[in-house]
C-alpha cells in the first residue's frame, strides 16, 4: 500500500464501500490520511438524569418506562419514550426510527448520549412524565427532553470511556468505525510523507514530527498530544503558504503600469448621477484606486467591506474607468447566482446612466454557442467587459486588451487563480474584493501580495437588523414568527450546519430539518433545501426560484452565505449558531436587511454554557463586521481547536486564522527568517512536487 494507491487496496473496503468514499472526494490513500476528524468525543462517567446540565452532551444510564409511542406527523414518524433512575426521569424523542418501538424494552436498562434540553415539565422519579406539549407535572419542573440520542450497551460503552475517540464527516451509509478502521490501516501499513521541515526550525518552534503529527491528529492518546499535533499540522499549512505568498508578493510589488489611464468625465458623471450620496469610505477607496491605475506601477488591491458597504459600486466605478480609458475589464464570482446578479445591475446601470459599457457574461452552464459569441466578442474587442465565474480563466478566453480584473468574494479564490487571470492581459491591474472582515493584523499577513482599502462605513438609511440570541425551546415561538413574517409576504432563511443524516448526530441536519419544518409550519408555506452537494444547476434553480419568490422559507448550509441576493427575505434564522465563527455568522446575517422592511436574526444556541453565550451575545450588540471579527479574534484560543469554524478562510485543511492567529503569526516571522535558506535547499520545490504527486496534502494547491 502506498499514498496513491485506490482506496479500494484498504482491507474492508470494497467497491459498495469505496462509492460511500468518493462522495466524501476520498479516492486514494492519501486522500483518506487526510480526511482530518471532524471532532473529538471523550466519553465520561454517565451522569444522573437529576445533574443534567440543558445544553451538554451527556450520557445518562435509564430504565425504560412504559412502551414507546409512535405518532406520524405530515412526513415524520416521531418516537417518544420515558426513561428514568433514581433520581428523575426525562423523555427520549427519536425522528424516522420506529423500529425502536421493538428494540427498546419496557423495565430494561440502557445508556443513551446526547443533549438534553428543556421542554414543557419534569417530574421527581416516582412521577410519570407527560409525553412533551401534553399538561406538566403539579412539581411544575421543567421538562429534560433527549432527541435523537445515540443507544449503547454496558459493555460497549465502557470500552469507549478508555480512549478519546475521532469523530468523521460522514454520508448517509458509511459509519465512524469503518472510516476508523480504514485510517488504522494506512498508519500502520502505508510508509508516510517525508518531514521537509529542517530540525533545527522544528526544534525552535517546539513542533512534532510530521509522521507523529499525522497519527496522533487521528488518534490522539490525550489532548496534549492532540494540541501538539494539529500545531504542527496548521504551522505547515501557514509556514508554505506564506512562503509561496512571499514570491507572488516580490513578483507583482514593482511591475510596472502597462495600461496607463486617466480620470474620465463618465467616470465622474456617474457618480454625480446616482440617486444617493457614496460615503465618505467609499469615496475614499475610488481615490485609492484611482490613484493606482493612473500611477507608475500595476494595481494589486483589496477592499474589505461588510456586507451592503457598498463595495460592488466601487469595483463598476474601476471597471467604468477602464472601460472609457479603451480597455477591457473582467469581473468574476465565485457562484453563477452571483455572476448574473452582477451581468443584470451591470446592464440596468448601463441603461439607466448611459454607461459605455458592452458586457458578455460567461458562466458553466451556458450553451456551447453563447460561449463561443463571448469568446469572440472579447478576443476581437466588440466587448470590453466579461463577467462571469471560473469559465473566466479557462484556456478557450482571450482577450484584446485586458486591463482590469476584479474577483468578487477574495477568500472564495486564490492567489493561483488570480495570477491566472493576470495572465489574460499585458500586466493588468487587479482588485479583489471580500465582505469578510478579517482584523488588519491578520490581513496584513494573509493578503500580502496585496494593498489593502476597508470601507468601514454603512450607506445611511438602512434599517439595523434586530438580533436575538436563544435556546432550542425557543424554536415553537420562532416557527409561529416566521409563518408571521410569510403570511406577511416575507421570506425567511433556515441555516443548519451539516447536510443530511448521519453525518454529525447531535446536529440540526439540512434534509431532517427541512421535514421537521414542514410538519411545524402550515401547509399553504413552501419550504424548500439547498446545501453543497447538490449539482449546479439544480442550486441555481433552487436560488432562483426562492429570488422569485416561489419558495417561502429555505433551508440551507453556508453555501447561501455568498452569492444571493433577496430583498424580500426579513429573517435568518441560525440552528446550532454555537457551531460558527462569528464572523461567518455576520456574514450570514447580511443575506437579510437588504429591503425596505425591517429585518430579524434568531441565533439557536443548543450548548447553552455561559463561554458560548458571551461569544454569540457580541452578535447581539453590534452589526459592525470588523468590530466583531476582533471580538471574534479576542475570544476565541486553543481551546476551541474544531467546529468553531471560519467556512472559505482561503484553502486551509486545519488551520482557522482565529483559533490559530498566535501560530499564524510564528509562520509568519519563520517564513521571514528560513524563506532564503529554503530556497537554496530546494525545500519549497520538494514541498511543491510531493503536493503535486498527491503525497501530502495540507494546503488547496488549486486554490493557491
């Protein structure tokens, strides 16, 4: 067995097995060695049911009581059950599994995990509990209600308490053990990656090897050890990545201006015409930019802005210049949605303002001829500006005279990319844009190819968005506000954090959710789900349909974080919020608040401990992206080593640049120092190869 080898040379994985695989893009070895634990779980003494903390994944030793009633709701066969042992009894709810009715047994004892939360009564043990929403106990105590809880014999469940034990991202077929089998394979068979790193650096940043670091990210014998070993394995996604950053940096900071330009009376027509006043931010950036494509050397730029900062009038005013300077400029998203959100206000503004804009748009799904017209149309100069997703860069488009490029959402490509698409023009300049607030001190490390402009203020008039922040037994009362906001003509966000069933257990899922949703809200409201795994094309008919107007609430992981656009939608609501980096959950938030109506955010908090609710409470205070992404930066540390997580931070595997922003920092001062040394010794070339052989794999080269 070697790290190419098919994932198929594993013992006990067969081809039934290997498809479950591919769906989690695990075609090889290698690709297996670094499909990182997802989490960890330690499994503690079981607790009584009368110390249950509400919010915590516990694991608690029963007696059943009573038989388990089955009851269909629209599409869902809901389980009740009454556990109990000396010292209370609580309710155990199981959606889609009525085959417990005959596995669980009156008078016999169990032990059940997961998080218990409160819902309607609980009574003393010796006092029948109420199946949930029936009359309370006369003790008049809340209620502990377990759902969908994991079931354990003695004997198994003792094995477990010796270890701490990894916990995979998985799809609806293929278990934790086998994924943990397969892994224990590959340590103990499969000869690893070399360590590239020189000894005396590792021993100056106090890292592990490379080889241990690999074993013990999957089996980690305490958390030490595993502190020690996700170190070592973010230190290197920083350490290359910086380094590679360093020759993109010294390659473009002296290139000169090949397309020299000159401010243009459209250009200061147009912002004279439109209907609303730019701030004082935005103004402040156009000059910045103005200042680069007119000076003596190429744009390399970044503008950071929250979200609705208005950050895409500034990129068309770039755009504007170029265009009315005789060359051609390129915008491209990272989601089709996105792209023709940006084609359709590029048109209207060139109608409304009579703007010389002549625009092609360029995406995956377009017919085979529509791209054919847009190829000519740029090669020949009869269009001077594309806009379009990642069919931008392909080999098939060239341009006549290219010299502006604008990438919308930064974090969404890469440098890699972005040099791609230089590579169409004589030199041209560049402007990336992301509504990722990222504090300066990390940006100045991350993006330092890269001038960096922020847009730090709010167009006036727009109407705050009125956050909350709140425990799952709110959800009754949330779902009757959002049929309110619906039957109010509104439109209403769902977020769940995972995909469908089976891949994290003790989480809101996307498809059971949107089931549960249906049988809580009146029939006459169409809900509907999106997440990423579904084809393009049926995303883009889900978004656009839900743009429409045809879909009242919509169910979905981040992907809807970029790339969508409703005005009419008034609510986001955020299940399992805890599971999020704040930053990201700003971004979410920015989906609502873009109409006329006010808007609303109702943050879940199912692990209702008080770290987690001052972290989720900064999200209640203030609407400021950069003062939260601080607030984020301040409070988060080593102890939140996984699910707390940044989606898109760039491409890396492990690394998140707030948990990790101490670590980011040393990667960044030793690639500094050993960046020369490296060089000469034919490191970062080895480093190159090997990633490109698919021997190692901790940064997206393709992103890169």
């Amino acid at each position: 067995m070697h790290l190419q080898s098919d994932i198929t040379t594993i013992k006990g994985v067969g081809e039934k097995s290997a498809t479950l695989f591919h769906k989690l893009h695990i075609e090889t070895v290698k690709d297996l060695l670094f499909f990182f634990p997802r989490d960890y779980e330690t499994f503690e003494e079981p607790a009584t049911i009368a110390d249950i903390q509400a919010g915590e994944l516990c694991t608690v030793r029963g007696m059943v009581t009573g038989q388990p009633l089955v009851k269909q709701v629209r599409n869902l066969k809901i389980l009740t059950v009454t556990v109990r042992d000396a010292t209370g009894s609580m309710q155990l709810t199981f959606f889609n599994m009525p085959f417990l009715k005959n596995t669980l047994k009156s008078g016999q004892f169990y032990l059940f995990r997961g998080t218990a939360q409160v819902k309607g009564q609980r009574k003393k043990a010796g006092i029948e509990m109420q199946p949930a929403g029936l009359q309370g106990s006369p003790l008049g105590m809340p209620a502990l209600v377990m759902e969908q809880p994991r079931i354990y014999k003695e004997d198994e469940y003792k094995n477990l308490m010796a270890f701490i034990q990894p916990r995979y991202s998985l799809t609806k077929g293929l278990t934790n053990l086998a994924v943990t089998k397969a892994v224990k394979q590959i340590l103990s068979l499969c000869p690893m990656p070399e360590d590239i790193l020189p000894k005396e650096l590792l021993e100056k940043e106090n890292l592990m090897s490379y080889k241990e670091a690999l074993c013990a990210i999957h089996f980690p014998e305490s958390r030490e050890q595993l502190i020690k070993a996700r170190e070592r394995l973010v230190f290197n996604e920083f350490f290359f990545f910086l380094l590679l950053l360093r020759d993109s940096k010294a390659a473009t900071m002296q290139e000169k201006n090949h397309t020299p330009m000159l401010e243009t009376a459209e250009t200061v027509r147009f912002i004279e015409a439109l209907p609303y006043k730019l701030t004082n931010a935005q103004l402040k950036v156009i000059e910045e930019i103005k200042a680069d494509m007119t000076g003596e050397h190429v744009m390399s730029r970044l503008v950071q802005g929250d979200v609705g900062s208005g950050k895409t009038i500034v990129a068309f005013w770039a755009l504007l210049l170029s265009v009315t300077n005789g060359y051609q400029g390129a915008l491209m998203a990272p989601t089709e949605v996105l792209a023709v959100q940006h084609y359709e206000n590029i048109l209207s503004l060139t109608k409304k303002y009579n703007l010389p804009f002549k625009t092609v748009l360029l995406t995956g799904s377009q017919t085979a001829s529509a791209k054919r017209e847009a190829y000519k149309a740029l090669e020949e100069g009869s269009a001077n500006l594309v806009i379009g997703t990642h069919a931008v860069i392909q080999d098939k488009v060239h341009f006549k005279n290219l010299a502006l490029v604008v990438t919308d959402e930064q974090h969404r490509f890469g440098v890699r990319q972005r040099e791609n698409l230089k590579s169409k023009g004589n030199h041209p300049h560049v402007l990336v844009m992301s509504a990722t607030p990222i504090p300066r001190t990390l940006a100045i490390i991350l993006y330092g190819d890269l001038q960096i402009s922020i847009i730090d203020e709010l167009p006036s008039g727009r109407k705050a968005i009125k956050n909350c922040v709140v425990g799952p037994s709110y959800r009754p009362k949330a779902y009757e506000f959002i049929a309110k906001e619906v039957n109010a003509g509104r439109q209403v966000y769902c977020i769940c954090p995972m995909v469908e069933e089976g891949e994290m257990d003790d989480l809101e899922n996307v498809v059971e959710y949107t089931e549960k949703l249906r049988a809580a809200l009146p029939a006459s409201i169409q809900v509907s789900y999106l997440h990423g795994k579904m084809r393009p094309a049926d995303k883009n008919r889900i978004m656009e349909s839900f743009g429409a107007g045809e879909i009242d609430v919509l169910v979905s992981t981040t992907v809807i974080e970029v790339g969508i656009n409703v005005p009419n939608a008034t609510v986001m609501m955020v299940e399992n919020a805890e599971r999020f980096g704040l930053a990201q959950l700003h971004q979410l938030r920015g989906r609502v608040g873009r109409g006329e109506h006010q808007s609303y955010c109702i943050f879940i908090n199912t692990k209702e401990n008080k770290e987690t609710k001052e972290r989720l409470e900064i999200l209640n205070r203030s609407n400021d992206g950069f003062f939260i992404a601080g607030e984020d930066l301040r409070l988060r540390g080593p102890g939140d080593l996984f699910g707390i997580r940044q989606s898109g931070d760039l491409a890396f595997k492990l690394g998140d640049i707030y948990t990790d922003a101490g670590i980011l920092k040393r990667a960044s001062e030793a690639a500094e120092k050993w960046a020369h040394t490296l060089r000469e010794n034919g490191v970062v070339e080895r480093y190159l190869t090997q990633a490109e052989n698919g021997l190692l794999e901790c940064v997206d080269f393709t992103t890169i």
